[in-house]
C-alpha cells in the first residue's frame, strides 16, 4: 500500500544529513539485586546511527535485543562506565523525540476510544480540537486506517491494531521510532503490507527507525544496516550493510542475488555468535 503523496508528513529532523542521531559506546546493563544474583545482559555494546537510518537489531532468543531498544529509550539505565548518546545528549530518560512500538499492540489501545482519539492520545493537552482532528486524519491516511477513525479497535483485525499503534506513534511526530517486533504476533501477507507501509512512510518522513526482529528476510528487506547481537554477555558481533536498491519491492527485492547473500551473511552471524 502506498502512502498518499498529499499527506502533510511529519517532522524531517531525522533527515538522512549524516549526522549520528545516536552513539553508543561500552554499553553494559546488568539485571538482578546483589552481586551474587547479577546477571550481565550487555556488555561492551559500540555502534553509532545516522540520522534518517533504518537499522535492524538480529539475534537468538533471549539474547538481549529488547534490552537494547529498552536502552535507548531511556527506559533502562546501563552500567556507570556507559556512554549512550541521543542527537548529542546524554540519554538518561526517555528523549524526546522517541516514539516505542512494541508487539503487543492489543494491550497498547484503549478500547473504549474511537481509532481517531486513539491516535490523539498523546497530543490532547498541546493542541486544540481541529488540530487533533487534523493531525490524526494525516497519520490515518498514512496508514490507509482514515475511512476507519470512528470504529473501535476491537472492530479492526491484528493487522489494523498494529496499523493504528503507528499512527499513534507518527502523530506525535517523532524524529525517530524504537520498534520491538512490532509484526511478529501478525500472519505474512499482513506482515508484508505492513512492511512495505512502514518502508513508505520512512521514505517521506526520513525518520530514523531502530528495528528489532527475529525474522532475517524481515531484517534484510527493511534495512540500511544490521546489527547481530551474540555472546552471553552480548555485543555487536556484526555489521551488514544492505546495499539494496530502494524503492523495495516484496517479489523483484527478494529475488535479487544481493539480497539472498545477505540473507545467507545474516545467517551465518547469528549461527557463529549464538
């Protein structure tokens, strides 16, 4: 589904302009009270993101993807000798800026709200009733949900749900979005759409996306670069750049000999480092 060209994106600060829209260096968490019950989850994670990047974060299960997201998000505090920055500041809550999408987009939604005051939620105490209206009108139509903004959510399937989180999440016009699995729970013809809406809609707002997935065709076909997490603790045990051509394209992208090398690398990396 394409996004309409008419529709007013939102905020362009996460353009693709080079600049490092977050740094990380040496970031370690650790979980459990007392030292006999810590636990190292990360430890020694390095990376830096540009502005306007669409990056996947891979890994096994348990692995500490989540965490990470969780990190930048300012919703976990790493280790002392961490240094996690966000557009040249210092992350110690959650940024400005950032809008988290998790999986479970049931549980996000308030069933006793129409789409449309779904999608207000968050913009109620700045902005007044036509505002409102218009700015959720503009993100609806970015996910194709606008002739759906009166019904409920329990009236809109898994896919819809999902839809509509995003449109929460863009109309708050974030510089860039932490997304944890946000397709996982959903069948693949529903998960396709929806990558490719997302694909459209990151293409018109160049915001920058942090992407965790278990899926490796998912991670290869949404991203400018990869990140494997392995090890216990974990790391970035390695980098893919996909230097696939853009616009993308479910059938002709997956069928192109790059794309199923970088397919097999993904592979490979998390297979060396689980």
């Amino acid at each position: 589904m394409s996004v309409p060209k008419s529709v007013e994106t939102p905020s362009l600060q996460g353009a693709r302009t080079g600049t490092a829209f977050y740094e990380c260096q040496n970031v370690a968490l650790q979980v459990g009270a007392g030292t006999a019950r810590q636990r190292t989850i990360l430890e020694d994670v390095n990376f830096t993101i540009g502005s306007g990047e669409f990056v996947s974060v891979l890994g096994g299960s348990g692995v500490g993807k989540t965490t990470l997201l969780r990190v930048l998000g300012g919703l976990h505090q790493p280790a002392p000798e961490s240094t996690v920055i966000f557009r040249g500041s210092p992350v110690t809550a959650p940024p400005d800026g950032i809008v988290t999408v998790f999986q479970d987009y049931s549980k996000s939604l308030l069933p006793w709200r129409t789409v449309e005051r779904n999608v207000t939620l968050g913009i109620e105490s700045t902005s007044s009733r036509t505002e409102r209206h218009e700015a959720a009108l503009a993100a609806l139509r970015m996910v194709g949900l606008a002739d759906r903004r009166g019904d409920y959510p329990s009236q809109l399937s898994g896919g819809m749900q999902q839809r509509l989180q995003i449109a929460r999440a863009l109309v708050m016009r974030p510089a860039g979005l932490l997304m944890d699995e946000p397709f996982g729970a959903l069948d693949a013809m529903t998960k396709s759409n929806l990558q490719d809406i997302l694909l459209d809609i990151q293409a018109q707002t160049k915001m920058t996306i942090v992407f965790v997935t278990h899926d490796i065709d998912e991670a290869v076909y949404l991203s400018d670069r990869i990140f494997v997490l392995g090890g216990a603790p974990a790391r970035v045990a390695a980098e893919l750049t996909v230097d696939l051509p853009r616009p993308r394209d479910q059938i002709s992208t997956k069928e192109l000999p790059r794309f199923l090398e970088l397919r097999h690398a993904a592979y490979q990396a998390i297979g060396a480092h689980a």
